[in-house]
C-alpha cells in the first residue's frame, strides 16, 4: 500500500509514481501484476481519481507499467534505462545488423568486428600494406 505524507514537499502524484516505482523496484510488484483500478486507487487513499491517472500515465511513459484499454494497468518490471539518443541509436543499430546479416556477414564476423571496438570497415590496411 502507498502511504501519503501530506507534509512532504513533493506532489501527490509525485508520492503515488514513487510509492508504486519503488514497489516494483522491491519486487512487491512484479511484471505482469495488475494495478488496481484508477478508480479503486482513488477510493483507496481518498483523493481525486485524477491524481491517480496523472501518477499512472508517467509510470506509463517510463516504462514501469503498461495500460491495456478494458483490462487495466499492468507491471512491466524495471524499464530499461537507456537515454532516448541511445534508444534511438540501438534501434538504427538493429537495421543495419540486420541488413549487414542479410548481405551475408555472419553474425560472428558481426559480433567480432563489435567486440575490437569497429575500428576498420573492411581491413584496408591490409590490401593498401599489399598492394605497396
């Protein structure tokens, strides 16, 4: 159960996000838990159903829970906490991974060329040394 502090210098939202953040991060929620109701946790700590949504939908944007429309808000588990630049560098990472396997690169030969840091394209250095 989230508990309030009406004293404490955060907002109400800002105590349900972190209450429920730190449930999860405890593992008194798991992934795939369903959340009560908006609704029913309004009812709960007695304050307005808005509160609550408001709590629910940045919990919702960090990738702690997801909301299934008719069904509730469920538990995600710890989001990973990779920077929106790095989201989107990975992702452009992912094609071209997949686009190098498909021209036939193995994924050793992909995965050894990551591990020495990618530093050659294609080992020109070799072909210059024998062509001189």
């Amino acid at each position: 159960m989230i508990h309030l502090d009406y004293r404490d210098a955060r907002p109400i939202h800002t105590q349900i996000y972190d209450g429920i953040r730190e449930q999860i991060l405890a593992g008194v929620l798991q992934a795939g838990d369903k959340l009560p109701s908006v609704r029913e946790m309004a009812a709960r700590l007695a304050i307005n159903p808005n509160t609550i949504q408001r709590s629910y939908r940045e919990l919702e944007l960090q990738g702690w829970i997801a909301s299934v429309p008719g069904k509730g808000s469920f538990v995600c588990g710890v989001p990973n906490r990779m920077e929106p630049k790095q989201a989107e560098l990975m992702k452009a990472l992912d094609k071209t991974a997949e686009q190098l396997l498909q021209t036939g690169l193995t994924r050793q030969e992909l995965i050894r060329y990551l591990m020495e840091g990618g530093s050659s394209v294609a080992n020109t250095d070799e072909c210059d040394e024998t062509v001189r």
